[in-house]
C-alpha cells in the first residue's frame, strides 16, 4: 500500500496540471477567473441566505421558551431587540 503524497508534492502536480490546461488551450485564464469569480460569489451569497435562515429559525425557536422561568427573561430581551430592530 503506497503512502498518500505530502502536501507540498500535491501542490506542486496540481500546478502543473494547471499549467498543462492553459498550454493545451483547453481553457483561457480569463474564463478560468471569471467561472471562479462567479463561483465564490454563489457560495458567499449562498452562506448568507443559509445563515439567514438558520437565524430566523433559532428566533422562532426561542419564542417558544417565553414561558420558561429561566430562558423566558432572555427570549423577551431577544424579542424586544428583534422588534426595536425593524
């Protein structure tokens, strides 16, 4: 069983694997750039909404503890920022 490469001999293949793409012409640099630009924008845009999301379900959540002796006091904080908020 042969051993995984080390980071640094990883990096250095996949550098000329790169390389070897821009020579043949497979695909130009600037395409290249622009599909990784558009690729980050997705996830951050797609992080946000997620995040969003999951915001929004941990505040209805503690909505429902507003009855709780000890966590009712908090959720009411929250409650109240959330509202002054909007």
């Amino acid at each position: 069983m042969s051993k995984p490469p080390k980071a640094k001999d990883r990096d250095a293949q996949l550098g000329r694997m790169l390389v070897n793409i821009y020579e043949t012409g497979y695909m130009d640099r600037n395409t290249m750039y622009k599909m990784s630009f558009l690729k980050g924008m997705a996830a951050g845009f797609g992080g946000v909404i997620g995040a969003t999301i999951v915001v929004a379900l941990l505040l209805w959540i503690l909505t429902l503890f507003s009855q709780v002796p000890l966590i009712g006091h908090f959720t009411e904080k929250v409650t109240q920022t959330v509202e002054q908020a909007k």
